[in-house]
C-alpha cells in the first residue's frame, strides 16, 4: 500500500490548499512518512536554536520567527500567517489582531498573577491554536509556545499526554477532546492532559 504525500484521508494535519502544497521546498519528498521525518528534523533543528537563545516568548515576531525556524527548512510560507479559510481557526483576515490579542491577554495574565502559570501557558497555547494561524503546523507550533513560555513563568515544560498514552493516535484524540473542551471554556482536561 502507497503512503501519498497529501491523501485527503489523513485527519492528523490541516489540509493544504494546492499553492500552499506548492510550498513544499524538498524534492525528494513523495511520502508521507518523508515529509513527516523531514519536518521532525526541521524542529529538532528549532529547539537547538531555541536552547541558545533568551527570548521573550509573549512577541509576535517571535512567534512568527519560530513558526519559520520550525517549519522553514521544508515549506517556503513558514513564519507566514495564512491566507486562506479553514475549517478551524478564525477567518484569515482576523489572525494579526487575534493573535495580538492573545499575546497582550497573556501579557495581562502574567502581570496580574490571574491564574496559575501552567494555566497561563495552557491558555495561550490553546488560544494560539484556536487561532490557526498559519497553513500548517499550528498544534506543534502552539504546543512548543506553551511549553515556552511555562518555562519563562518558572515550570518544567509540559508532557502533553507523552507520559499517560503509548497509542500516538488515542493521545491525538485525548488532545483534541480536551481541546474542544476548552473551546467551550473548560480548560481542566487540557490542564490534565499538558501534565500528564
């Protein structure tokens, strides 16, 4: 069985509008499995990046800046916010001030001590993803944001369910109830999951 490069059936990732999957810079990629590994690479490149730098995480150039070292190496519209509708996410004109919204909301949060930090951290990694800022690559993008930025609060970084689920897909699917769980204002099983 062939494992296509862009199969309409795979639920893990955003689907791609055809520029966007023009976007992809690799040619030897045809697989999914090869894009997965090279974009697993190109991360594993952004977190060596990350560990020798200071930074602060609440800035939208930052956000952008590491949406790009994450995915760069492997799409031309990283670092790039989307253009185009989605099933998920605002609309396409929004992204800017949304996601100004949600950094000056966490800003506030901080500053203001208005919930615990892990709550902070959850809180703006879920709102970044509610967002879906970018083509792709917004759950890893938004998950990593929240692991930095428990860290500049004084946390470990969050497991996000590594550590209670073996089955990749069962702990996709415990991301994704306690997300939808959030959408609705109930943050408690996101919490739960991002430490467990």
């Amino acid at each position: 069985m062939t494992d296509p490069l862009f199969s309409a059936d795979d639920d893990a990732n955003t689907p791609l509008e055809a520029d966007e999957r023009e976007g992809l810079i690799p040619s030897y990629i045809t697989l999914r499995r090869e894009l997965n590994g090279a974009e697993q690479a190109n991360i594993a490149a952004a977190l060596k990046w990350l560990s020798s730098r200071r930074r602060d995480v609440l800035d939208e150039a930052f956000l952008r800046l590491l949406h790009k070292r994450m995915f760069g190496q492997v799409w031309r519209w990283a670092g790039a916010y989307r253009r185009r509708a989605r099933n998920i996410g605002v609309e396409a004109w929004r992204i800017p001030m949304d996601v100004a919204q949600a950094i000056d909301d966490a800003r506030y949060q901080v500053a203001h001590t208005v919930f615990e930090p892990d709550e902070i951290a959850v809180r703006f990694s879920h709102r970044l993803v509610s967002i879906h800022p970018f083509p792709n690559g917004n759950g890893r993008f938004s998950r990593l944001m929240g692991d930095l930025l428990a860290r500049q609060l004084g946390r470990p970084a969050f497991t996000w369910g590594r550590t209670g689920l073996v089955d990749a897909g069962a702990t996709r699917r415990a991301y994704v109830e306690a997300l939808r769980a959030a959408d609705d204002h109930a943050i408690a099983a996101l919490l739960e999951f991002a430490r467990s």
